[in-house]
C-alpha cells in the first residue's frame, strides 16, 4: 500500500493551539460558576467532557453548560469563548508551525507527494493561524479543507475522503497526521492510515489514540524519519 499523499489535521498536529481553546473555554466557564483547574486545564476538561481534545467548540461549549446546570446555554459560551479565544490569540507575538514541522514537510514535499490541510477549524479562526503562521502559503489553496468545507464534521470521514478526492489519490493511499482521537477514527473510516501526534500526552489521551486506531504515536516532528515511515506502507 504505497502511500501517493499526505493529509494534516491543522490544530494541534500543526500549530499548538489547543492551550489557548482551553484557557478561552475556562473563562468563559468561570463567568458562570464552572472552575477548571488550571494547573493541568486540558486534562481537566478532557476529564470532565468526554472528547473534548478534538471535539471541536460546540461540543466542549454544551459539556461546559451541562456543568453549570444549564445555567448558560452552549451557544451562550460559544461565544464568550470566542471572545476570549481572539482576545488571547491577537496578543500573540507570533503564531508558528511546532518544531520539525517544516523539516517534515519539505522531506514530503520533495517526494513529489500533494499535501493536503483537513481541519474542521473554523474559517476566520484557521486563516489567521494559516496566515501568521506562514502555512497558507505552502499549501494550495483548494487543499486546505476546514469547517465549512464539508457537511459532516470528523469523526464522520468527509474531510479526509474530500482531501483524497482533490489529491486526485485513492483515501487508502493518502498517509493522515492527527492530534486527536476524533481525528483518528475520522481517518480510519475514511480508510487511510493514520499517525498520531498529539499536542497532549497525558495517559487518558495516548490510551485513545491508541484505542481509536492510531498506527504509531509520534510526541513532535522531530521524531519523524520519512523514509523510513513511508516504508513501512509499501
């Protein structure tokens, strides 16, 4: 099964910005009496709200609200969360790929491989990350899929199978990177292999990625041989 392309999810497996999703959530949380502990926020929500890591705002803004007993409605913290989320994300100095990212890239890249951007990110929020970060300028602009690119949202497999489609490959050529157990069974039930790079590794979520089909779990870019995985799927 030679690999003909290569797909990326864009938040955590690209760019580390989970922390400032979860740091947004907790104060919008604490407006209406909900306390996260902030010494170890992601794990704490990801405790508290089942898939949170890669479930995407609407789903942590309606565990948040069920947390309060209802006393906001999820689309109520939804957009206090934003708020929050663009408050954080402007003072930001710079926004930039986690290290090894680009090293990776280029190696697939000079492969003659398509490349492929499959988030379910929201357009306003993604293009700022894209743009600050300098990606948008590595990846055609019609393989950078995002929120409002497909009707069903991971962990249904529209976006991967669409990324496919526009890399002109078979899905089960197309190699995924993933952050997030959601990400994963996106993939796999689009039917192609999928490597885990996630941006938290408390037990809980390794246990996921496992569990949700990840072929190999990777801790940063750097860890990543090219050769040597594209190899392994010939």
């Amino acid at each position: 099964m030679a690999i003909k392309g290569v797909a990326f999810d864009l938040e955590d497996t690209v760019i580390h910005v989970g922390n400032v999703h979860f740091e947004a959530f907790a104060r919008a949380a604490e407006e209406i009496g909900v306390i996260f502990d902030r010494n170890n926020l992601a794990a704490d929500i990801a405790r508290q709200i089942e898939n949170a890591i890669g479930g995407g705002d609407a789903l942590i803004a309606e565990g948040i609200s069920q947390l309060s007993g209802r006393s906001a409605a999820g689309a109520e913290i939804r957009r206090r969360k934003v708020r929050f989320y663009d408050e954080i994300i402007e003072g930001f100095v710079s926004i930039e790929p986690r290290p090894g990212f680009l090293d990776v890239l280029e190696q697939i890249r000079t492969r003659g491989f398509p490349i492929a951007i499959a988030s379910m990110t929201p357009r306003r929020q993604a293009e700022i990350l894209l743009e600050r970060s300098g990606i948008a300028k590595i990846f055609p602009g019609n393989l950078i899929l995002l929120e409002d690119s497909v009707k069903h949202l991971k962990p249904a497999p529209d976006v991967y199978l669409e990324a496919a489609r526009r890399m002109g490959i078979p899905p089960s050529k197309q190699l995924v990177f993933e952050d997030s157990a959601t990400g994963i069974k996106a993939a796999r039930a689009a039917g192609s292999p999928v490597i885990a790079m996630p941006g938290y590794t408390f037990s809980e979520n390794l246990t996921k990625l496992r569990e949700a089909g990840a072929t190999k779990i990777f801790y940063g870019w750097e860890e990543v041989d090219i050769a040597a995985l594209l190899q392994e799927f010939d």
